[in-house]
C-alpha cells in the first residue's frame, strides 16, 4: 500500500470530548482554587486589621491625658505579649510629624519599629513592615491630636501564624479540587462513554448488515440519531432494488443479443462452403465471446454493489475441489487444500465460485501432477479493511513474466489445444478489481504457475 493509498489517521470523537472537557474541567478548578485561597487570604489579613485596630483604640484610649496636657503611658491592654522581648507585637507612640518617640511597648526592648509613610493627607494607614526580629509584621496607624497637639499611634502584630493558617487552608483546598477534578474526570469519561454508546451500537448494527448478518439497521436509536438510521435503511433498501434492476436488465439484454446471434450463426453454417458465410459464422462467435465477457462483467458490477452479503470460503472451494477432482479424475492429479474454517469472503458465493472455479480450473488443465489451494486471512490495521488470499498453484510448465501479463488479457489463450474461451483469467481480473482485490499472476514453488487472489474479507 502507497503512502497515498494509506488511511489518514482517525481522530478519535470520544477522546477529543474527554480531553476539552477535562482541560477546561482542570483549568476552572485551577481558577476556582486561586479564587478561594485569594478570598481566605483577604479574610485573615481583615480579621488581623480588625484585632490591631481594637489595640490601637485600647491605647488611644489608655493615653488620653489626666491633667488635660500630658498623655500618659499605656500600660494594660489585655495583651501580655506586648510586654515580652521581640515577642512580634508591638506598639509605638511618636509625635507628629516630627516623628520624635514618645512611648513605646516593652516587646521592642529599645528597638525602633519602622513602619512605612502614611500617604500624603491620609490620617490612617496599614500594611506590612518588617520588626525588629527580622519577621513580618502587618501594621495599623493612626494620627490623633489631644489639645492641638498630633501623635502617630502604631501597632504591629507579625504575620506568621496568618501564613501557617494560609498554607494550611491552600493546602486543603489543592486537596480538596484534587479529589474534586479526579472524580470530575472519571464523571466526564463514563458520561462520553454512556452518550457515545448508540453510536457505537449503530456502527455494529451496520457492520452486522455489511458481513451479511442483519437485513437493515436497527431503527430503535435516540431521537437524535433515528433520522440517520432510517436513512441508512432507505439507503440499503436502495441499492438492492439497483441491484434487481439491474440484473433485470442484463438478463433482458443477454436475451436480445443472444437469440439473434443464434440465427446469424445458424444462417452462416447453413451455406459453410461460402467464404462470406464462414466469415460471417466467425465473427458471429466473436460477438458471442464479446457479449458473453461483457454481459458477465455487468452482473459482477450489479453484485459488487450488494451490501451485506457474506460467503463462507471453506465449504465453497471444498465443493470446488471435490467437483475438479471428479472432472479431471482421469489424469490422477493429486489435490491438496489448506482452508482456514472462519475465513468468510464479502461478497456473493457465485462470485467466490466463478473466481476460485476459473484459477482451480485452469491449474487442472495445466498441471502435470498435482493442484494445490491455500486460503489464508491477511493481518490488517485495526482501521483497516480485512482481506482474503486465495493461493492456487500447479506442477506444470508455467509462464514467462510475458506470458503472464498477456494471459489475463481478454479472449487470449496461449495454447490453442486446450479448450477455452480465453475468457477465464480476464474475468478473474475484473470481477477481483470490482471487489476492490488484485489478481497476480508468478511462477509457483512446485515448478508451475502460481495465481493469488486477494480479496476482501468478511468479519468472523
């Protein structure tokens, strides 16, 4: 087979479904997570806002001044962390804007707590900062004024136990959409599988009705499919009745030539001492030759055209052999067959007969001793057809590579001593070509000729 002849490779629907369906599955889910960690993270960061922020007023309201001028220090907010060293949390009091301190936690151990600029015109801020221990902080400020007088209050509290609760709940979440996509996945593969099923059981329903073992597709499909089928069906139906009119009408032909060929025969034999009667006899059986090698290739092409029609090979050429064995018994040639019981021929079994006829025939007329017939299944692609090889070789003086290419032609025959129209191996060729085979012709192992027929092979 040509690279050209090569099948192009098949895409599969059900994997091209599975595979859309499972991206788009994984990347929703992938969105879905970043969404979620995205929306946690901005949670936590509020609730620690919120809990700087109650600190933050605690010590506004803690340093609010007795006298009405100086403020006093902080010293209880319900947080002993702010009293241990580098503890993470933090406080600070500072003037403002001369950013001169004033009153700071004792967690700071005389450290300063460097936080970021508030934005130009803004009195409250936040954010992140880095403490005095290297670890981050996340920042809460606030401008306030007693007696005309400004302080930036600051408080800190370090972000490590945000970080922890933010890996754990994304580790969590990858879990959780893992489990969630893998479950998604194998629900999209038994849903493909389950809506791709009528398909599947149309496609045997069909090659049922090609190997011969169904008369029509079955019609009881989803709605979505039934217009198919029943197209199908019509389909079918179709061609048989072109087949039947057709035979018809080779049949109709075959009588109207014939029977007047008949009389200009007759006629011509009547006056056999005329040279113009002989000449008109001659060719009057030419014509027959040529109307019976035609009318033949007619009703191959009619019958190539069935669909659903399937022909076990073992028992036709076994009946074959038996019968050429009887017709040639008196020149005590030996037979022998190797036929494989499952192999079945896709197409009518007078075709098998007239192909497997003609070669066996032929190879009786010519072999010396003996006739051999080996019918094998070919090993095909999975997306290929299968196919059929009819070998016949006989013991006699075989062929010269001329000789072989001249002996399939129409009406030529080699030697005039054996009996025959000629018509044999030609019609071999054709009817193998119209069934999509080949017909080859080369010299055999045992010393004749060997003749193989590749046809088209029915399911088993």
């Amino acid at each position: 087979m040509t690279a050209a002849n090569k099948p192009a490779r098949r895409r599969s629907l059900a994997t091209r479904l599975m595979l859309v369906a499972s991206l788009w599955s994984v990347a929703a889910l992938a969105v879905a997570g970043f969404i979620l960690v995205e929306l946690f993270r901005d949670t936590v960061e509020r609730g620690l806002d919120s809990q700087l922020e109650v600190y933050q007023k605690a010590i506004i309201g803690a340093m609010a001044p007795s006298d009405g001028e100086t403020i006093n220090r902080p010293e209880n907010l319900g947080e002993p962390r702010f009293s241990l060293p580098l503890s993470g949390w933090y406080w600070t009091i500072a003037d403002w804007p001369e950013w001169k301190l004033v009153y700071a936690s004792g967690s700071l151990v005389g450290d300063p707590l460097l936080v970021p600029p508030l934005p130009f015109g803004q009195r409250t801020g936040g954010g992140f900062a880095t403490g005095p221990g290297g670890e981050e902080l996340r920042v809460s400020q606030r401008i306030i004024s007693f007696d005309g007088k400004s302080y930036l209050i600051a408080v800190g509290g370090k972000t490590e136990g945000l970080r922890k609760d933010l890996a754990a709940f994304t580790e969590q979440v990858v879990l959780t959409l893992s489990v969630f996509g893998i479950g998604l996945i194998a629900a999209i593969f038994v849903q493909v599988r389950f809506g791709l099923l009528p398909i599947r059981r149309m496609q045997q329903s069909l090659a049922a009705v090609r190997d011969g073992e169904a008369e029509q597709i079955d019609e009881n499909v989803p709605r979505e499919l039934a217009p198919l089928a029943i197209e199908l069906n019509a389909l079918i139906r179709s061609n048989a009745e072109i087949v039947e009119r057709a035979r018809t009408h080779v049949g109709n032909l075959a009588h109207a030539l014939k029977t007047p060929l008949s009389v200009i025969s007759n006629e011509a034999n009547a006056n056999g001492g005329d040279a113009f009667a002989q000449k008109v006899a001659e060719q009057a059986q030419l014509m027959r030759t040529q109307v019976d090698h035609h009318l033949e290739r007619a009703r191959q092409a009619a019958q190539r055209r069935v669909i659903g029609v399937a022909t076990p090979v073992e028992p036709t050429l076994a009946r074959l052999m038996r019968a050429m064995s009887r017709i040639h018994g008196d020149r005590g040639l030996a037979f022998s067959a190797e036929l494989d019981p499952v192999v079945r021929f896709r197409g009518e079994q007078q075709d098998l007969e007239e192909l497997a006829g003609n070669l066996i025939d032929n190879a009786c007329k010519w072999a010396r001793t003996r006739v051999d017939l080996k019918v094998t299944l070919i090993a095909s692609a999975p997306d290929e057809r299968a196919l059929l090889e009819i070998i016949v070789e006989d013991d006699g003086p075989g062929l010269t590579e001329e000789q072989r290419r001249e002996a399939v032609k129409r009406g030529r025959r080699l030697d005039e001593s054996v009996p025959g129209t000629g018509l044999g191996l030609s019609i071999v060729a054709d009817l193998a070509a119209l069934y999509g085979g080949r017909f080859e012709l080369a010299a055999a192992g045992i010393g004749g000729l060997r003749a193989k027929l590749v046809l088209p092979a029915a399911a088993g």
